[in-house]
C-alpha cells in the first residue's frame, strides 16, 4: 500500500464530472509518460463514433489490459439506491468478472455489504482497494469480500466514483489477478477512461437523454435523417426547399421531444428507436 484513505470530499452536483475532468487531465499530463499519452490518445481514436455500449466497454477493457488490468466493471447506481443487487439491477451494468465470481457475490449478496461501494459514494477521486481493506472502518464481514474476490482472480483492483446531476452516480472498477498495487500515474490514466467511458455511454443510457417519442413531424424525421446523413443545416435547408433557420427550428423541435441536448445524441437515440432509420 502505497498511500493513506483520503478525506471523504464534498459532493457538489452538476460541478462534479467538470472538475473532476480538469483535475484529472492535469494529473495526467505531470505525471504519465508520453508513450502511456499516445496509448490513451489511440484509445480515445478507437471510440469515436462507436455507438454501441457494449463496445466501448470492450474497448475500455482491451485499453485497460495493457496495464495488467484483466478485469473491469461499470456499475451505475443511485446515492439513494436501495436494491440488494446492484451488480444485475442495472441495464447498463457491464462488467467481466468470472462468472464464479459473480455468481458468489449475487449468492451471498454482498452488494449490501461492499465496503467500495460505500466508500466510493462519498469520494470524487480513485479508491485503492487496499486502503478499503485497511481502513479502520472496514469490518470483517467487508473486508472478506476483497478475500474471497482474491481468490476467483481479483487480487488488487482501483474503483473510480463517477457522480453526475440529478444524484445519479456510478463506479467503474477495475482489477489485476496479482498483488501488485497500480502504478500512480496508471491510476490517473484508468481514471481518465473511465470518465471517458461514463461519459460516452450517458449518450445512450438513462442519464444522456429521456426516453426517445416517436410523435416526430414528418419534417422534423426529415431533418433528422439527413443530420444522420452528416449534412449541415444550410444543406438540409437547400435540399427540403426550406430556409436554414427552418431546419434549426425543426431540430430544436426534434430534440426537445427526444430530450437531447445535442443533435448528434438526437440522431443516435432516434436511430436506435427507430424513429429514424439512415
């Protein structure tokens, strides 16, 4: 163990992801080599554009084994969350635990117990599953949880807290099948993916946008199918018969009923709805 528990910090909703992006990029660049640097800049390369959840987290987890990280989880959850189960309660739960493992931790029901999750709920930055096992506060009972783990293949492991508006919050964790703590300066970069990771998926999940309608205009799906087409609005504009600030109209209108704030989220949410199909 190379570092004490920090102090729990103060969460601040609708300011947390900011500063703790900056933060966290600053780290970053003092103290991670340049070819780690280049590595995340691939990473970051690989996943644009890719608008499938399951993806990213492959993606994510292939960026992450470059670091002897084998295993890695997303887990969103609520700061008010009362289910039993949060490892399957979750659509957009994610991870790539061994299935022994996983079953172990449902059958004993240890979501009720996990020291990291309790931690994590009051923490911006990563938790070391080491200073959760050590803290005088970690009971018995939780602290057999890291001992079990160990011995389906998770020997040490980094949590990163991930907190948004609205209370919403999440965790990704990720772990090595050897005692070997993580590097600071990989610490940060796992980080880094992880917000990077939240941040994507919030695009398709429950937290980036409502539940698409499909009570669009017949021009609004017009507009739409040609932003998903790459056209700006000036060429939607030429190509409808319509004025530019028409087609802005229209879009405006479109996002609101999707409850994006952005078109290209729109586009994504209404293809996969299949309120429109490119």
């Amino acid at each position: 163990m190379d570092r004490s528990p920090s102090a729990p910090a103060r969460i601040v909703p609708g300011e947390t992801t900011r500063v703790y992006e900056e933060s966290s990029c600053w780290r970053a660049t003092q103290f991670t080599n340049r070819g780690d640097m280049i590595e995340f800049g691939c990473y970051l390369d690989q996943t644009y554009g890719v608008a499938h959840p399951r993806k990213l987290f492959d993606l994510m987890i292939t960026f992450s084994q470059k670091f002897d990280c084998s295993w890695a989880a997303y887990l969103p959850l609520a700061h008010g969350s009362k289910t039993s189960d949060p490892l399957y309660g979750a659509p957009t739960t994610m991870l790539n635990y061994p299935n022994e493992w996983q079953k172990r931790y449902r059958d004993m029901d240890y979501s009720k117990i996990d020291p990291v999750i309790k931690k994590a709920k009051h923490r911006l930055g990563a938790l070391r599953w080491t200073d959760v096992y050590a803290d005088a506060n970690t009971t018995e009972n939780e602290r057999r949880i890291f001992d079990e783990a160990a011995t389906f293949g998770l020997r040490s492991g980094v949590t990163v807290p991930l907190h948004g508006p609205n209370d919403s919050f999440a965790i990704v964790s990720f772990a090595k099948r050897t005692d070997h703590e993580i590097p600071s300066k990989i610490v940060t970069l796992l980080e880094l993916t992880a917000l990077h990771f939240h941040l994507s998926i919030s695009l398709f999940g429950r937290w980036g946008c409502n539940e698409p309608v499909t009570s669009l205009s017949t021009r609004e799906k017009e507009c739409m199918l040609w932003v998903a087409r790459g056209k700006s609005s000036l060429d939607i504009g030429t190509i409808l018969g319509i004025s530019e600030n028409t087609v802005k109209f229209h879009l405006k209108n479109s996002m609101r009923k999707l409850g994006c704030s952005s078109r290209t989220v729109a586009v994504v949410n209404a293809l996969k709805s299949g309120v429109i199909d490119a």
